[in-house]
C-alpha cells in the first residue's frame, strides 16, 4: 500500500501532468502534516528553478531552521542536483523518494552528507516517468540540464 | 579593477539591500552579454529558493544545455549548496565569486564536480555582508538554514 505522504505527491505529479507538463510531484510533511506541496513548473510558469522539490518548498514558505530539521521531504523523483543540494541547505534530514530508475540524482553524496534517503521504488512513479519521457524527451532533457 | 560583470552583480545586491532585503546579487554571462540579473529574494517575495543566483536563472529563463555549457555564472557571494547543486545540474562550467569570507559553500565539491570557480575576494562584497550581519542576523541565520 502507497503511503498517503507519496501519494499525495503522485497526486501533484498528475496535476503537473494535466496542465500540459512534467509529472514530478512533492509534498514537505512536518510532524505527520504535510505544510508545502509542489510540482514541477517548468512548462506551467516557464521556470527552470521550479522543479518539484523546489515548488513544494517554496509553497510551505519560510520556515525556521528547526522547522526544515522535523521535516521529511517526499519526491515522486530521486532529487536532481540543485534539489538535493537545497536538502542540504536547510537541513532537511529525510528525503522520501518514489523512484530512481528513470533519474537518479547524487543520492551517495546526500547520504554522505548525513541525509537518510529511502527509495520506495513505486511502479506509478516511474510509469508517470516512462510515459513521460517517451512522449516529450526533448523537454525532459531540457528540465535536467541536457 | 572590478570586473563590469562583477559590478553588475554588486549592483543587484545593492537594489536588493535598497528595498531591505539580503545583499547578494547575481548575473549569468554567456558569450559576453548578461543575459540574466537576480538578486536574493526572501524578504522582497518571502522566497525560501530564491537566492540570488536562483533569481538570476530564473530571470535568464529556459535556456538549452547549450547556453548553460558557455555560461559563467557571477555571485557576489560563495554559492550555498542549493545554489551550486544548480550549476552542476545545467552544467555551467565557471563560477565567479566576489567573496568567501563571510560564508563559504561546498566549493571543493563544486570544483570535484568539474567546474571551474575563481574567488575575487572583493572587499566591496564582504563589506556589504559584514554590515548586514551584524545588522541583521536572524535574516541572514535564516537564509543558510541556520
């Protein structure tokens, strides 16, 4: 059974989806609520800094310090390297991902760096993936820097 | 001699400082032209991504790998982790830094990654952190996660 907390990002994931872009979902849970939910929006507002962990972030507004160090960040998408690298920006100390078979971010580094990272392995994430990356490659090698 | 891109850079972390916000400014240059200013962003849009150099790209808009592969990204402050995970995910090769002394980002791994990263060490940069440190520490706390 998917836990509630993913399925809430495949949940953005499939909004990204409808709204004509790339089906990348997260949601921010602070002591078992989720305060930020997010999805990529680099279609929807032309942006290449919004990707889904990014949005979700940016959504749950300024938080304290001690706020990102309760906090569990859950992607539908292993965390690429600007998203990651905001994991250890604020401290985030668990990332929840859905799947890494169709990207895989610097997951040893951030485990390097104290963070736990679980990796669930859903088979809806990474079908949201597949199907998305058949469909569009050129906007999905653009969403990831190639 | 400041260098005019570097200057460009100070002058988005004044406007920035202007409107009571965190002094930290950016440009991206590729072959030459800035295509793209940005400054720190909390106070002005309460943004907990919208560091300067996140700004800037975001201003640049959707660039192509390409573009980013000529790119040389200014900062008139050392890039935090989100911000450096963002030049390793476009794959910009060159990052100019006005200081590190005030706050220094993962530079060695930044430059294990491949990229090339010069510090100017531009006293004009540390002095407008070290007045607005002192001034406001909370603000800055908040900025780097602390």
């Amino acid at each position: 059974m998917t836990d509630p907390f993913m399925l809430a990002a495949i949940a953005q994931a499939k909004k990204s989806l409808a709204e004509g872009g790339i089906p990348i979902g997260s949601v921010l849970v602070i002591d078992g609520k989720i305060v930020g939910r997010g999805h990529n929006q680099r279609v929807q507002k032309g942006s290449c800094v919004l990707h889904a962990e990014m949005d979700c972030l940016e959504n749950a507004g300024r938080l304290t310090a001690k706020d990102y160090q309760n906090a569990v960040l859950y992607s539908t998408l292993s965390p690429c390297d600007m998203c990651s690298g905001t994991v250890l920006l604020y401290g985030i100390p668990k990332v929840v991902v859905g799947e890494n078979r169709t990207f895989q971010g610097p997951e040893d580094y951030v485990k390097s760096r104290g963070v736990q990272l679980i990796v669930q392995d859903n088979i809806e994430c990474v079908q949201l993936m597949q199907d998305f990356i058949a469909a569009k490659p050129e906007l999905w090698n653009e969403d990831i820097g190639e």
